[in-house]
C-alpha cells in the first residue's frame, strides 16, 4: 500500500495553517473558573467560509446569525463558547449574539458579518452577556500562533479529551494545512448532533467549492457517527480558508481539489471518531463496515439501525457476541437482505457464516468486544452497496451523566 | 363522568371468558425449574381467531407458521413457550414448530391448522425440541379453568411481573367477558417489539370484524409505547373468540361492535402499560400526550421522537425537568410547531408557557417526576392534532440487564 499523500502533524491544531490564530479562556459562563468557556480563531487575511449546520428545527441563537452571514464573500474570524446553548431563551439570547459579535468586530476592525459565532451547553438558560463580553477584549488580547489548544478547551463541554489536529499536504509541490478543533460528547448522532467542529486550512479555494469539499466530507463522517439518538439545536461545522500557504489556487474539479477534499474528510473523520471515542460514558468503539447491500442508501439504513439500537450498543458494552440481535436490527431496518448469505465478523473472527452462528468462535469474538476499539463487518448478501459508521456502547456511565445534567 | 359499560374483573385473566382452558409449566426451555416456559390455552369449541405480527424483516419459525394458519377458519388452542425464540437457527427450527404443533394436534383431537403457536427467549439458539414434545402432554392434562395465571407465567422471559386482566360487558344484556395475558419488558417499542399478548373472549364475532377491532386496539396501544428503540422477531397478539358467552352474535359496525372494540382496546391498553411498568430496569412511566400538531400523523412523529430520545429516558430517571431537552426533540422530529404556543406540563404543573421556561416551577415539577407514573402533556400550538404515547425512563438497570443477556 502507497502512503498517502499527506501526513498528520504532531500536535497540530487550528492554528497550525499559515496566518492563523487562536485563544480560549475562561470568561464565567461555566462556574468552574478552571474551566474554559470561550474561544476565539481569528485570520488576518479575509477567509473563504463554509458551514453546515443542525437539521433540528429549533436551532440556537448563534446558529441563525451564522447561517445569515456565512453567504458573505468575506469572513476573518470563530467565536465560539461552551455552557450555555443561548437555545430557546427567548429575544434576549438574539440579543446577545448580536452584542457578542459587534464587541468582536469592533475590537478587530472587521465587519459583524464577517464573524461566525456558536455556542453549546445548556438550552433554555439566560446567555450571561455581560460576562462574555467583558471577556472578548481578553480573547483578543490572547491571541496567538499556538493558540489553537485553549480554543480547543474553550469548547468543551462533558468532553473528556482535547479533540485537534492537522494534516500537511502538497499543492503544486507548496506544502499547505488543515488544521481543526471539534466538541463532541453527548447526542452525538447522524445528521449532526451536538458537536462543533472548527476547521481552518491556508489553501487558496474558490467559496462554492469550499462548500462542496466541506458537504462531502461531512456526509461521510460526522453524519455516520452515533452516540445516541438525539439531534442538538447548535451543532455546525466551519471552514475558513484564508489562502495564506505559496500554493496554486483550487479553482475546478481536478486532482488537487480531490487531494484537498480527501484530506478535509480524512480530518473530519479522525475528529468524528475521536467524539465517538470520547462520547459520554463510551468505553468501546465499533467501527461498522456494512457491506452486501442493494445500494449505498440501503447499507446506510441497515448501519444506522445497528448503530442506535440501544440494545446493540448495550451489547457492546457488555462484550457479548449476542448476534441475535445484529440479524434482528438488520430486519428491523427493513431493507431487503439474505440471511442465508449473511455474514458477521468482528476484527476478523467470523461469527455468523451464511446466516448461522459459528458457535466456537464466540469465544474469540467475546475477546475482540473487549478491545477498546473493533471493526465489525457485516455482509447481507445481496449486492455491492455499502457504507461505514462509527458507533460506540451504551453503558450505565451514559446513564448516570445523562440523568442528572441540568 | 359516567361510568364506562364495561368493569375489570379481580383475578380475571384469559381463562374468564366462558369455555376456555389454560396451563402452564416448566417444561425444559429454561434452565431454572422454578421458571415456567411453556403455554396453553385451549377452548373446547373451535373459535374464531385474529391477529397482528411484528413487523421485523426476520420472523421467528413460530410466527412464520402462525401467520400461514391463522386466516383458517376455525382455531382451538394457543401453544406458546419461552427462553428461545426458535428464531435464526435453521431449518431445524421450522421443524421443531411443525413437530410440536403435530403433537399438540395428535394428543387433542384437532388439526394442526387449528393450533396459533408462538415463542420468545434467545435468538439463534437450537430449540430444545424434545423437552417440549416431552411437555405437552402435561400441558393438556393441566388445562383448567383457573388455568390463566399459569399460562401468564409460562410466556415471561426478564419480565417482573405476571401480566394478565378480564374485562365484564354486556352484550345484549348478556354478560360477555374478555381476557387477556402478555409478556413485554425489553425491547418494547412501537410497531410491536418483544412482546406477546393473548386474548380470549366468549362473545360471537364475524373473522372480519375481529381483525377489525383487533387491528384498532393494537394500533392504539401496542404501537404506541416505547422502552427502547428495537422491534423484535417474535412478536405477536393473538385473539381467539369461542361464542360461548349467551350474548347476540356481533356481525356488523353498530353499538354492540364499537363496544367490544373499546374494550379490547381497553385490555390491550392495560396491558401495553403493564409492559411498559414492567421493563426492563423501568423506575418511572411518563404517559405523553402531545396536543396542537397539525393533525394526528405528526402528533405522533412528535410523541415518538420524545418517547424514544435516550436524552429524555434518561431525564426521566433522574427526575430531572430538562425541558430543553423535550423541546430539541420536538425540534428533531421534523415537525413543523409554534415554539412561542408551546406548552409542557408535568400532571398539571406547567412548566413551559408560550415557549419560555417557568422556572419557578420547576422544583414542583421534579416532585411530579419523581412519582412511578405520571402524564407529560405537550401542546405545540399549531392544530387539533393529537396522541398519546407510553414511555419509560432509560435507567443504568437497563444497560446493566442488556449488558449480559445472552
């Protein structure tokens, strides 16, 4: 196998494009002041933005001002904050997005449309503004080229780890960079639930391919990831490219658009299993390979009913190969498929062989589930089709967080 | 208010209708001989039978049959067991149906088409076929009329508690009785997960206005309760309608019709409660009404969408009103509703008005969650829409029991 074409950078972040800054601090939202609770990215150079945002119906504050502005030619900065969602509390929360962002602005001499702003945590509470605000000039102030780690801690909510990283490629033989910050944790669920994620890169790109390569990449990654079922109300993911690395523009669909996209999504989805990984109370990780579907849609269906089947994920938390209820999920799924050519196997141990249970390899399969990571491979016989998700265990952890958050 | 037509009968169970015979035992299924796991009831006059069947793509051998037999005209026992579901093992498994019911058949002077069969337990494990042709003889000889509560107990799988109920109507001024016994716990959810119910009744019904009323009630009841978000392979509700209550025959839509639907409908309700109280690791039951959709269809959307969020089960067991997290999953069914008309309140004490939280409140509302059951009313504010669903709360009892099932 070829190496790929890029490589991951050692401690790489959002500031690790050309031209990039970044700053995360406490401001007093969340009450532990040891805690992060704002973060800021921030290019001197006007970016070429892209988004995508929550399907909920309910979307946050912060989200709609985002959504309103993103279509600008010209943006230069992320504020972001954790605790408070500024989610269903009523004008005020409008207000103080508003205020948030023309204290930024007006701070760094950018327009307020120039600005994509989201926050995550609590839904339904006052957004505590004078405190945010009083801490922008402080953001500012803190600015800087290896930034990016305080803004990734200024996101987090029940996140347990840090979630960065960056990736270094060639264009036209220049090297050039993408670097991202996400928030995961709970409701994590395809179609984009409470997760943030932030991503910078210094190539030149044109804005409608911007939102092509983000649309593909995200479609492949964050929306394949399952948690739980929920949706949140202020998920999104940005991009801003600001141009600043020596390399060629990317202005068509040609093999450097490609590259670029391959590695947009290749951080998308090292960020979505680090959620995954990372999500309330998970202690394994299964990576889902279905394969043998009719078609694409149908391998998607099938996946997502295994990756949220609560007593799937119940299961792997236990590490028991109860299979049983693999092939029941599979037909509740309701997507045509051939038990008799059905296959199952976890890390390589096949456990059901052309629909019947290889009873004496579940003893090794019992092993595998105990990993803290594991691929499973499931066959349903019927043609080419097929997709991969990221899912994890449910686990009585997952339970207790849940249980009393508020 | 008026007392309905119709009251519950103490002790009443399927064996309370005229002319039916019930038992149940261990026979071998399970390996505690304190456990009962296997079924009859039986009624010496040939009935007329009705009923519904998961929806799951995979069906158990035990359904496959059932569902080729039941469009017969004339049926005369229910044969049932537990602790396998005789599910995804083979060809082996179609056979052990057909050589049980053979036996059945053989020993009580019936035909194997008269015979509706069904089974629950663990899937994709050999049926121990033997032991239960060695049981049924024994099955027969323990038929008897006070024989309800055994074959209740022969049907439960992680089930707590026996679940059976007899309603008393009048028909006619005759008396007319209808009894019912179920297993639920895990994996109850709409579109009939596991779960089994069995009905009886001595009143004098066309076939086609049985599948009718049965239909109705199922619909109302069954599909509409949540514990968690699977649908299992066995699933089944079974009527038999034997005539031998003195009442007039019910052979078209009138008074006498509507009547015995509403109590049918009333049993399956009772029963779909008792599931749902008895699920696995449930601590609280929320009954969620949903008012204010543009019509029913997307009240239901709604109500499911909340009934099956791992954010509110979790909610629930912690007693915690986090309405921010009812309003995200209103938000995540797609439905389109009018945040500022929103209303939610826990048994009366209301907690979200026009939209905004009222916080005051919320201490009174973390007492009512704290009761084992309670009624949630949501009104979205857009039409005369409306459902009502039964829900659970999802506790660390219900991961740990799922964990290590098989």
């Amino acid at each position: 196998m070829k190496n790929p074409p890029w490589e991951f950078i050692k401690n790489g972040s959002v500031t690790s494009p050309q031209g990039f800054l970044a700053s995360g601090l406490h401001v007093g939202i969340k009450r532990s002041k040891k805690k992060y609770d704002a973060s800021l990215i921030f290019s001197k150079v006007p970016c070429v933005a892209a988004a995508t945002f929550t399907t909920n119906r309910v979307k946050a504050w912060p989200l709609l001002y985002s959504m309103k502005v993103v279509d600008h030619d010209q943006h230069h900065a992320i504020l972001a904050s954790s605790g408070n969602a500024n989610c269903v509390n009523g004008k005020e929360g409008k207000q103080a997005v508003i205020s948030a962002v023309e204290e930024l602005a007006c701070h760094l001499g950018i327009a307020t449309n120039q600005v994509l702003i989201a926050q995550t945590g609590l839904i339904g509470v006052p957004f505590p503004i004078t405190r945010y605000k009083r801490g922008i000039p402080k953001l500012i102030r803190r600015l800087h080229e290896n930034g990016g780690r305080a803004a990734a801690k200024g996101i987090l909510t029940t996140d347990l780890a840090v979630k960065e990283e960056a990736i270094a490629l060639r264009i036209g033989g220049e090297r050039v960079c993408v670097g991202a910050i996400a928030k995961g944790a709970g409701m994590v669920h395809p179609n984009m639930a409470t997760m943030l994620c932030f991503i910078t890169t210094d190539v030149t790109i044109s804005k409608p391919l911007l939102k092509r390569a983000l649309r593909h990449a995200v479609d492949d990654t964050f929306n394949k990831m399952a948690i739980d079922n929920d949706q949140s109300t202020n998920d999104c993911v940005f991009v801003l490219a600001n141009g600043q690395a020596n390399a060629p523009a990317i202005h068509k669909i040609d093999k450097d658009y490609r590259l670029f996209r391959d590695v947009l999504e290749e951080i998308c989805k090292r960020m979505a299993y680090k959620m995954v990984h990372d999500g309330e109370g998970v202690t394994h990780v299964c990576t889902l390979k279905v394969t043998g579907a009719k078609n694409p849609t149908e391998a998607e269906k099938v996946a997502r009913q295994i990756a949220n089947s609560m007593l799937f994920k119940t299961m792997l938390a236990g590490a028991d190969p109860n299979w049983g209820r693999i092939v029941a999920a599979i037909g509740a799924s309701g997507v045509s498929f051939d038990l008799k050519q059905t296959q199952i196997s976890c890390d390589g141990v096949n456990i059901v062989n052309h629909g019947r249970v290889r009873a004496l390899n579940l003893p090794k399969a019992r092993k595998v589930l105990q990993r803290k990571s594991y691929e499973m491979h499931i066959n349903i016989g019927k043609g080419r089709g097929k997709t991969e998700f990221v899912t994890s265990d449910l686990t009585t952890k997952y339970v207790t967080i849940n249980s009393c958050y508020s």
